[in-house]
C-alpha cells in the first residue's frame, strides 16, 4: 500500500502501477489512451510546477508518476471506508455484526446509536383536546421503574393532522433525561398540563348523561329528583368539569339514574 505524504510527493514502488497501465490500456484504444493519458500528466505536472515541485519531465517517467497517484488516491478512498465514524455522540445500543463479518449491501447496518440525554415521547391526544394544545405545553411523565418519581417534559411538536381511525393527533414530548434513568422504549405514562382553573367545579363522570340537548345529570331536594342541564369542561380522572348550572354543595345522583324521572320520587341511601 502506498502513501503520500505532502503534496508532490510519489510513490516509490511501479510494479501495480504498470498493471493499472495495462488494465486500462485495455479498456481503451492505444493510441486513445496516450491521448488521453498524455493531457492527464500534462495537467497534473503543470500544477506540480506551478507549486514550485521538482518533477521529472520524461513522458515514461511522468505516466509512471501519474499513475502512481492516482493508485494511490483510490486505495487511500478504499481505506477510508473501513473506517467508521459516528456522526454524533451516544451510546451503541445494538450491534448487528460481529468483528471480522464481512459487510455487503444486504447488512449495510453495523450499529444503533442513541443519545439518551434527551428522549422523545410520542402521545395522542383525543379531537377535542387538540384546541388547547401547544408548543410549550407541560408534561408529566410517570414510568413503572421509578413508583412515585416525576419526571417532567415540554411539548415541543405535534403533527398538525388528526388520525381517521383514532380521532387523535400524534404530539411530540420532549424529557431531559441527562443522568439516563429513562431507556428508549420504556412504557410511561403522561399527564399532559393543557390548562389550569382554580376552583373548578368537578363531579364524577358517571353521574352525567346526554340526551339531544346535551349533558344533564340529577340532583337530589330532599326525596325529589330535579334533572340539571349542565355544559362540560375538562374530564380528567374519570371527573368532569362543570361549567355552569349546578352550584357546589349538591347533591347528585351517581347510581341508577338512569331510572330516574325529572321531578320524581328518589329514595337516598346512606
């Protein structure tokens, strides 16, 4: 194997050059490949002289120099694919082949490579939550390995378009994740900030039913049942919000009122 040093510099060694001259006479024409060989030096020894390089100027000798760089520019390229470089810095997560595994198109991936300093999680959020969410938004984010830890993210994109089949749009969380506590591919679980109300009225979400008028549940005067038209907030853990129409300190009915009459008898239990 050859090297060149500096710049005008030249292999010593002719032998594999001479057989590089033969390859490619054959390739060619004779008296087409010394025309084409002859421009070639012609160039490469006027850039040699314009740097100030002492060169032979034989025509033999010159093709010989000539061909010897650029044999040895091909095998320096050959060389630098064996090496492997990564393009940012991680950790190798997976090897897909063993030291001395001869690499073909077939198996062109060698590594997986991972910066775990930040992660990724992907969530879909329901149609009609899309309206509140944003760039910037908090996140919580909770997985089965650390019971009771907290670990806290931001939203940082969303896919702009709501799946036909799920009626959700995918969003994009982002977790500073620099001690690596968290692995790629965990499961977790994330509560997802997309508005805050001091003082909200919320009662459980089974108490509430819809007709085509919309929402309305039951609230119980002494042993009457007065059904209570009711707009809907936010539903988070299985209560919902109340916007208007019921005031705190009722009673609601949460069990068989679907069997109950809008100024009916009820019978409540302790």
């Amino acid at each position: 194997m050859f090297q060149v040093t500096q710049v005008g510099s030249w292999p010593r060694s002719r032998a594999l050059l001479k057989a590089l001259r033969e390859k490619q006479k054959n390739q060619i024409s004779g008296k087409e490949f010394d025309t084409v060989a002859d421009e070639a030096v012609r160039r490469c020894v006027q850039i040699q002289l314009d740097a100030g390089v002492d060169i032979v100027v034989d025509g033999e000798q010159r093709r010989d120099n000539f061909y010897s760089f650029l044999t040895d520019k091909a095998a320096g390229t050959r060389l630098s694919y064996a090496r492997i470089t990564a393009p940012f810095s991680g950790i190798i997560t997976r090897r897909f082949l063993d030291p001395g595994a001869l690499v073909a198109t077939t198996n062109a991936s060698l590594f997986t490579l991972m910066d775990l300093d930040k992660l990724k999680i992907i969530i879909n959020v329901l149609e009609k939550d899309i309206p509140q969410v944003s760039q910037g938004k908090q996140a919580t984010i909770t997985v089965d390995a650390f019971p009771g830890k907290e670990f806290p993210g931001v939203v940082t994109r969303y896919s702009q378009a709501v799946d036909l089949s799920t009626r959700t749009m995918a969003v994009e969380i982002d977790i500073d994740n620099r001690d690596h506590s968290l692995k790629p591919g965990m499961f977790a679980n994330v509560t997802l900030v997309v508005g805050q109300r001091k003082g909200a009225l919320m009662v459980p979400t089974v108490a509430l039913m819809k007709d085509d008028q919309g929402y309305y549940l039951f609230t119980a005067v002494k042993d009457t049942a007065r059904r209570v038209r009711t707009p809907i907030g936010t539903e988070q853990n299985g209560r919902t919000e109340i916007l208007s129409g019921l005031d705190a300190g009722k009673t609601i009915i949460t069990t068989g009122q679907q069997f109950v009459k809008d100024n009916g008898f009820v019978t409540i239990q302790q």
